[in-house]
C-alpha cells in the first residue's frame, strides 16, 4: 500500500522504515519542520524544579544541541514523557529516571500531579514548542502548579511546489498520515490547491488522535480513522 508519511524530519525516516518492514511503500512528505529556539534553553532550571516534562522528541533534540555542562541541570531531573516515543528520545539524550504518560497532555499532568504531590508548590519544567495544544498546562494550572514553559522550537510549514506535489501524489497514496492539527491542517490547504489536478476522492486518512482528524476538511472526515491511544504503533494498525 503507498502510505504518505507527513511528519517532520528525521520522525519520518523511522516512520517509513517501518512501513517497509510491514511491507508498504513510503512517501515521504514532510508537511512541517522545526525551527530551533536553543537560547531559551541557557539559563537552567528554576530553584527548587523537582521535574522536567515534555510532550515532543523534538524538545529533546534541542536540548542536545547544548554544551555538556549546560545541559547537566536538566538531566539530573526526573523527566515525565507524554508517550513512549519522546521517552525513548529521553533517555538517548541522557535521562535516566522517566516515567511514561498515555500519550496526551492531560495524562501528562494526571502523571505529573500525582507523582509530585509531596511538594506541590515546586516548579515543573517544560520543555515544548509552539504552536501546542493547551490541555497540558491548564490541567496543571487548575490544579495550583508552578509551570516554567520554556518553548525551545517553533513549528513551520514545509514548502513544496506544484511539481513535487503532483509527483508524490499521484497516483494518490491509498492512505495518508496525519500526527498533528497543524499537519491535518496544512493537508487541507494542499487539498484546496490541488483539487483540481489531483484525485483525493479514495484516499483514507489515519490520525494519530480524533482531535486531529477534527483538524482535517470536513469531506475528508468521514474517511477518517483514528487509534483508541495516541500511539504510532496502534495507529499503523489502522493500514
């Protein structure tokens, strides 16, 4: 089956190696990319910062970026991890304590709550990017907690002009991938300039949660399928 894999670089290459194991053939089409904001990452925590949480490999990826003995007060923090993917990017950057959230922010900040109940009022480290989702930070607002977003990359969308587009989507991948709103989103915008040269009409979209799939046009939504948890190895399921 030719799958479109939309996420951003290097996130793609994984996931289209694992398509080739499973026997489908990728199409690469990166939709977004990360533009670094490493400097928001020079000064170290807060005083008394008992976690560090993220919701995105990519925080890790910056963070990397860091000099080692700039870099060493973030790793001496139990890091908190949204699912398992940016786990594991956790402990590949350094981290050795991380605990595993169920794959959104509200679980996130149920996990972080309940862990970090004994001192309450110490800050929570979080290492994001924009734009985000809210869910995380109110959950914990709501709940009374000292939150030091530290938003260290910003997404962008990815340029491709008529040409690149049109080879990559025709024939039309039977099934395309969407990881994030702004990704839903922009498969939206490239819909409604290809619409007339390109047939979207069999394509299936597979989202990593029912919130994106709300992301994507409304005649596409009916075609849309989404996991029960955010997670890309349940999501592949779906092919």
């Amino acid at each position: 089956m030719r799958v479109l894999v939309t996420r951003p670089e290097p996130a793609s290459a994984r996931t289209a190696a694992e398509l080739e194991r499973r026997g489908h053939e990728p199409i690469l089409l990166p939709l977004m990319q990360a533009v670094q904001q490493p400097k928001v990452l020079t000064s170290p925590p807060l005083p008394g910062a008992t976690a560090l949480a993220v919701t995105s490999a990519e925080a890790m990826r910056v963070l990397q970026t860091l000099p080692d003995d700039a870099r060493h007060p973030f790793l001496a923090l139990p890091l908190f991890a949204v699912g398992r993917a940016t786990a594991r990017a956790a402990r590949e950057a350094g981290f050795q304590d991380v605990s595993i959230a169920d794959g959104d922010g509200r679980s996130l900040a149920r996990l972080l709550i309940a862990k970090t109940d004994q001192n309450p009022g110490a800050p929570i480290l979080y290492l994001t990017g924009t734009p985000r989702s809210p869910e995380f930070e109110t959950t914990l607002a709501d709940a009374g907690r000292i939150v030091d977003v530290r938003a260290c990359y910003h997404m962008v969308p990815t340029a491709h002009d008529d040409t690149e587009l049109a080879r990559k989507l025709t024939p039309m991948p039977e099934a395309i991938l969407a990881y994030s709103s702004e990704t839903a989103l922009r498969i939206g915008e490239i819909f409604e300039e290809t619409q007339a040269s390109l047939n979207w009409s069999e394509a299936r979209f597979l989202c990593l949660s029912e919130k994106i799939a709300k992301a994507l046009p409304k005649e596409f939504q009916p075609r849309a399928r989404w996991p029960m948890e955010p997670r890309e190895d349940l999501l592949l399921l779906l092919l």
